[in-house]
C-alpha cells in the first residue's frame, strides 16, 4: 500500500516568516553599504537558507519514531496511524528506509526534504474520518529504522532525521530499554532537551501489571542519570491499544504547538534582524538638525550680504553712496559653513549612514560655484522714492515762497502796518515746507528699508536654494532611507 501527498500547502505561520525574510531583504538592498558589510554576508546566507526552508513550509510538525531492534514502534506508528502501512516483523530490520504518513493536505515537498520514498508515503485524513482527525492535522509521523541495526547506512539515516523532528519519541521495550546504545549513543547527548522528547514504554502487555509500575520507575530513573528527568514515559501496547489514546493525544498536543521548522526560522531571522539593527541608529535625526537657518546665515555674513544691504539704503537715502555688488563666498568659508551644518545634520546617525550624507550631499566647491551662480542672478539696485523727491521739491519751493513772502510781511510789520497777510501767508509756507521736508525724509527711510530689505531676501532665498538643493535633499534622501531600513528591520524582528 503506497500513496503521496498533495503539494505543500503554505500556512499562516509560514506566510508570516515569508514577509518577515521579505522585510529583511528589503532591508538589506536598501541599506546596501552602509549596513555593516560582515553582518550583510551573513544576513544573504540566512536569507538563502530560509527561502529555501520556507519553500517547503513550516506548518507540518515533524515526530519521529525512533528505537531499537523489537521495541514494536512499527506496530505503534501503525496503531496511532490507524492504518496497516508501516512494515512489521522480519522485513523491517533489512530497510534502511523512512516510512511516513501525514495528516491532512499538504506534505510532500517536506518529506522530499527529508528524503522520504514516495512509495513510503500516506495521508491518513480522509471525507470518512470527519472530524475525528483534525486534532492531527498537520502531523507528519516518521517511522525511522532501528538505531540499533547492524547495517551503517540505518543509523546514519537516524542521525540525519533526529534534528529535524519537533519530537522525538523514543519507543522501548521491557526487555531493552536500558540498552547502552540508546542511552549511550543517543540520550545522553540530547540533555536538556526534555520538552522535545517522549519515552514510550511499548509492549507492556507481556509484562504483569504489579510490574509496569517498578519498571516505569525505572526508565524514568534512567533518563533522569542521561540528563533528561523531565522526559514523560508513556506505558503503551500496540497489541491491546493501551496507551494509544494518551499518546495521540499527547502528538495532538505538539500538533497544537508551532512547528520546530517555524521556531528555528523565527530564530534566525530575529537573529539576522537584529545583527543588521546594530548598523541603524534608533531614531532618525530631528528635524531641526536639517534646518537651513544657521548655515544661511554663515553663508550670508560671508557674502557681505550686510554691507551690500546697507550700502542700498544709503544710496536711495540720496547720500551718493556707490552700491557694492554680491560678491561670491570665499571658498574657505563654504567648506566651514557645510561642514559646520553637516556636523549637526549627522550627529546622530552611525559613521556609515553619517558618511553616506557626505557623500551624497555636493561638496564644497560645488557649492560654492552653485552659491556664485544664485547670487549673481541677485538684483542690486537703488530706486528712489519719486514722492520723496517730489516732496523734497515741494518744500523747497514752498521755503523759498516762505522767504519771499514773509520778508515783504517783515517790511510791512517793520513800517507799522500791522501783521498783514503777507506775513501769514509766508508763516503758512514755511510750516508747509517744514512738513513736506520731514514726510519726504520718512518716505526716503521707508524707501530704504524696503529697497535693502529686497536685496536681503533675494539674496538669504538665494543662499536657502542653493542650500536646500545641495545639501538638505540629498541629506533628506539619506535620512528617509535610514528610516525605511530601520522600519524594515523592525518588521523583520517581529
């Protein structure tokens, strides 16, 4: 009798893994060179090995049968199975091959993994069984060959199989169970993986009831002298079916568990995850730290942005003052100024993503030939103000009438006619002229501060394009990348 499983049928658990490995590939593509290089070989090869473990899925629970020479566990792979499959008696022993079945769909590529004959394989859930399976759906049973055969090839077949399973059940028999090759050669190695195994006493029923008690002391007294005093022991016949009931639902138990596939993958990629996050910072820079007001500022005190600013205001303050152009920053001051704010911009991240900014952000002499440029195109000009000059004339005009009114008004108050209308009317000029010549000299002022104030904005815009271009994208870039990674990786660790 012979049949195979369906193809392997991907599970939550191992959708799960699937997005988590895919976040920690993301994450290394784009770190690229700035993770640490070590930490990115290993996280490949890890990469590599659970892609092709989640290939197979990791919602199958592995548990093997494993013992020596008569101890039965072909009768008990059959009796728990429900089915005649698993060859019993003399043919057995001559086998160095894996029999195996699975509960519900799925399997077959996990047990070509585990290098399981096609012809050696059953599904044991069907429509007849209903329900009264589920509690083993998922469950791959594994009939190994005896531990204990003369034949090499047999144990080397064990040996291969043993780390693979979620558990590990030891069948013995009331004749053997203290072999030395058992305890010797398997047990005693596997200290302190209690969780993982289960002792079946098998064949109980040719031994007489006042004994099973003495002789379950014992085994457990054995174990507990190979390390394991945890490790349950199950008395079991496969002849009168005791101790069947307790061991399925013993493997239902482990069924319920997640797979030692899904543990192990888990573990690798939180492991991988994590050697990779040492490369991150824990948090990006502030945003403050990529402001462009402080280097703007540099920038424009090394331009002469000042002087050229007041230099405006006096000339259309009519002071005859000659307008200095924007000239361009000293190279000398740029380097200081980017690397000033570099400083700043990095100083939270590690050397390798600090050093990934410096080398994406434009250097000093591009930017200061791109600082030359944007100030050149920077209009430095000196408009008067027309109504101050209007108003200027006016109260010239109107302090010469005041002069040459008021003097025919002195004329006449000197030759005792009195305070006559000349002398009011050239009164009136000069207070007229007065206001005229104190509103033209605010509107001048005015005109000033607009005109220098114009040339200081221009040129501060300038200087903040040219920065933000140069140095605060590419640097924005870099951060957000940062960003990405470190969410990737934190997605991948679960």
């Amino acid at each position: 009798m012979s049949a195979s499983t369906t193809s392997v049928t991907v599970g939550e658990e191992t959708r799960a893994l699937q997005a988590r490995v895919s976040a920690l590939e993301d994450a290394l593509e784009l770190g690229g060179t700035r993770l640490d290089p070590d930490g990115a070989d290993e996280a490949r090869a890890a990469i590599a090995r659970l892609r092709e473990r989640l290939a197979l899925g990791v919602d199958h629970t592995v548990v093997a049968l494993a013992g020596g020479t008569g101890s039965g566990k072909s009768s008990l792979f059959n009796r728990v199975s429900g089915l005649q499959f698993a060859e019993v008696g003399v043919r057995r022993p001559t086998s160095s091959q894996v029999t195996a079945c699975v509960w519900g769909p799925g399997g077959a590529d996990v047990l070509d993994w585990l290098g399981v004959h096609p012809d050696l394989r059953i599904q044991r859930e069907s429509l007849l069984d209903g329900e009264t399976e589920a509690p083993l759906r998922g469950l791959v049973l594994l009939d190994l060959p005896d531990h204990d055969s003369v034949e090499p090839a047999h144990r080397a077949v064990v040996d291969r199989l043993l780390p693979q399973a979620d558990l590990l059940v030891w069948v013995v028999d009331p004749q053997k169970y203290a072999d030395e090759a058992l305890h010797a050669g398997y047990l005693r190695a596997l200290a302190g993986q209690d969780t993982s195994m289960l002792v079946v006493l098998n064949q109980v029923d040719t031994v007489r009831p006042q004994e099973r008690e003495p002789l379950l002391a014992d085994v457990a007294r054995l174990l507990a002298d190979d390390g394991l005093p945890d490790v349950p022991v199950v008395a079991a016949s496969a002849v009168t079916d005791e101790g069947i009931r307790e061991l399925r639902a013993g493997l239902a138990a482990v069924v319920a568990e997640r797979s030692l596939a899904a543990r192990r993958a888990e573990q690798e990629v939180t492991a991988t995850a994590r050697r990779l996050t040492e490369g991150v910072a824990p948090r990006e820079p502030a945003p403050a730290a990529l402001a462009t007001g402080p280097i703007v500022a540099s920038l424009a005190e090394a331009s002469g942005m000042d002087a050229v600013t007041d230099a405006v205001a006096a000339a259309v303050r009519g002071r005859g003052v000659r307008v200095p152009q924007i000239v361009p920053v000293h190279p000398d001051a740029v380097r200081l100024a980017r690397d000033s704010w570099l400083a700043g911009a990095t100083a939270d991240l590690p050397a390798r993503w600090a050093g990934a900014v410096r080398e994406r952000v434009a250097g000093a002499q591009d930017l200061g030939r791109h600082l030359g440029e944007a100030l050149g195109d920077v209009t430095v000009t000196v408009r008067r103000s027309r109504a101050a000059a209007v108003l200027g004339v006016v109260a010239g005009v109107l302090g010469l009438a005041a002069l040459v009114v008021g003097g025919i008004g002195m004329g006449e108050l000197v030759g005792g006619r009195g305070v006559g209308v000349a002398l009011e009317v050239g009164i009136g000029c000069a207070i007229v002229a007065a206001v005229c010549f104190v509103v033209s000299r605010v509107v001048r002022n005015r005109a000033a501060q607009r005109s220098s104030q114009r040339v200081r904005d221009e040129g501060r815009a300038a200087i903040e394009a040219v920065a933000r271009r140069d140095l605060v994208q590419p640097a924005a870039e870099v951060v957000g990348e940062h960003r990405k990674v470190r969410g990737l990786l934190e997605a991948a660790r679960g």
